[in-house]
C-alpha cells in the first residue's frame, strides 16, 4: 500500500528548502472524485503552482524514471519533468510545475491519437540497451527484450489451463519481441495526458518511464471492449490511436495487426491472471472466448 501523507506532512518534508514559504497552501489532488494522498498542489499567483508527489526513497521504478528523465532526447518536450527532486526522511520529494489545460478524459478525446503520434516518435528518439522491465515485472530486471517477453508469456500460461489454445497464443505472441526496446511512458493513459492552455502535448506522472517494450504502453486500450468503459481506458479511439503510432514508427499494416494481437492476447492473460489471484473462478472462464476474439480480428489497423 501507498503511505498516506497530509498537508502537515508535506509543511515538515519542505521545511528548509525553497518551497517552504508555500508549502502551507498544499491541498491534496483530486481527480475524478478520487483524493490522493501522495500528491499535492502547492503556491499562488505570485509564487506560480506546483504538484508535489511523495514517494518512499527505495521505490526502485520512481529512481529509474529520474534517470531516465536526465538522459532522455525529448525535442518536442513531452514528457513532463521534474523541477526540483529531493529526497528527506526516507521520502523522495518530486515537484514540477503545475500544468493547466485539457485533458483526454473530459472534452478533447479527439486528441488521443496525437499523443500516441507523439510517443511513438519519443520512443523511436530514445533507443535502449536495457535492462529492461514492466509494471507487470514486480520489480525484476531482464537484460534483454525477449527475456523481458518470455518471463511474462511464461508466468502467465501458468494461470492458464485451455490446452487447445496453449501453443497458438504462445506463436501468436512472438511479435512481441519485435517490438522496439526503448524508454517508454507505461502508464499511458488519458488522466495523465494534457493539452496545454497555449497547445503542447504533455505526458505527466512519470514514475512508469523505464527501458522496456514500446507495446507496453498500450496498456489502457480497449479495443475490443473487454471491459466496461472508464474515463482512463482508451475505447472508441482505440483504432485510431493504433494507427497513429504504427504510422509514426512507418510499420506497416500486416506487421502492425501482428503486434497488437500479441498484445491484446497478452492484456488478456494477464486479466486471467489476475482474477486467478482474486479467485473470480466465473471470469477466469471467460478468458477463452476472449482469446478466441483476438485471434479471429482480422484487422486492428488498415493500409
């Protein structure tokens, strides 16, 4: 679980640093009817806003994603980085410039598809030699793609039973591995995308930017609309944002169709994987049919 700080927390944490004369105005973030207790606004009209995330010092994924931000080749300025990090009583302190404008989320849904542009051409501007790993990797590090990939195929088909489907899905998830190894935005999804009031594209949050596989960050589509739609879910978009990135990355559409089979066959297992944990025995049936869709869609994206 995430600790939970207060506003007086965060007052102690910037005591003595150059925040410290506005760090009485924190608030938490709301977002969605959601409160969070790890982030912050700060400051005023005079002083300018900023978000202060809290995050313990040993999370190994947020120390990589700062590396990451230092060495990344970013013309377009997509990612969100951080102004100032600084890590006091066991808590690492990450505070950048509060974004204003519009989100994904809410009325300017016709913007997906450009961000996904954009990624793709962060991802082609930042190759990586690795190591490499995922949200989905509890923490664990891979010194290469396909070791990254087989780990995953492997702990997965562990959960999974269906004999019959076992090797096709095992031949239909190799395109994975052709996907590109470069430093990836995981978490992409449209509650950390923004339009800004004077029109750049910007990607905030990023304690999922590491070395990893580009197809991860496909992890919010909803293509096939396995699930109930959610604000931060790609649905109706989903298409179109498939198509920008395999347009950007000049990958055609055979190969393109090939790579996000894999990928949605593997978003399905690892659903299956985690109803498994949660013993929801009824869902776990219903992986099958899911994977049977997968295979049978003929076309993510078209010529």
């Amino acid at each position: 679980m995430k600790p939970i700080y207060t506003p007086g927390d965060l007052v102690s944490l910037l005591t003595g640093t150059p925040y410290e004369a506005i760090a009485g105005t924190a608030r938490p973030v709301t977002l969605k009817g959601h409160t969070y207790q790890d982030l912050f606004r700060i400051g005023s009209d005079e002083s300018g806003y900023y978000a202060v995330k809290l995050r313990p010092a040993d999370k190994r994924h947020v120390n990589e994603s700062i590396r990451c931000l230092d060495s990344i080749s970013d013309p377009e300025h997509l990612i969100a980085t951080y102004s100032t990090v600084l890590v006091k009583d066991d808590t690492t302190i990450l505070v950048s410039e509060w974004v204003e404008g519009s989100q994904p989320f809410q009325d300017s849904r016709g913007t997906l598809p450009e961000f996904f542009r954009r990624l793709a051409a962060f991802n082609q501007h930042n190759p990586s030699n690795g190591p490499f790993t995922s949200m989905y990797a509890d923490g664990h590090y891979f010194k290469t793609l396909t070791g990254l990939v087989n780990a995953e195929i492997d702990y997965h088909l562990g959960f999974f039973d269906v004999q019959e489907y076992r090797s096709i899905v095992v031949e239909a998830m190799q395109p994975l591995k052709r996907g590109l190894a470069c430093i990836t935005f995981e978490d992409t999804n449209p509650g950390n995308m923004f339009v800004t009031i004077d029109g750049r594209y910007v990607l905030i949050d990023t304690e999922w930017l590491h070395p990893g596989l580009n197809l991860h960050q496909f992890d919010h589509m909803n293509y096939l609309r396995f699930r109930e739609p959610k604000w931060y879910d790609i649905t109706d978009e989903a298409e179109a944002c498939y198509s920008a990135y395999f347009s950007e990355l000049g990958i055609g559409a055979n190969e393109a169709n090939a790579q996000i089979r894999a990928f949605e066959l593997l978003a399905v297992l690892r659903a299956n994987t985690y109803w498994h944990f949660f013993g929801m025995e009824r869902m776990c049936r219903e992986t099958p049919r899911r994977i049977g869709r997968v295979l049978a869609h003929e076309e993510f994206v078209h010529d």
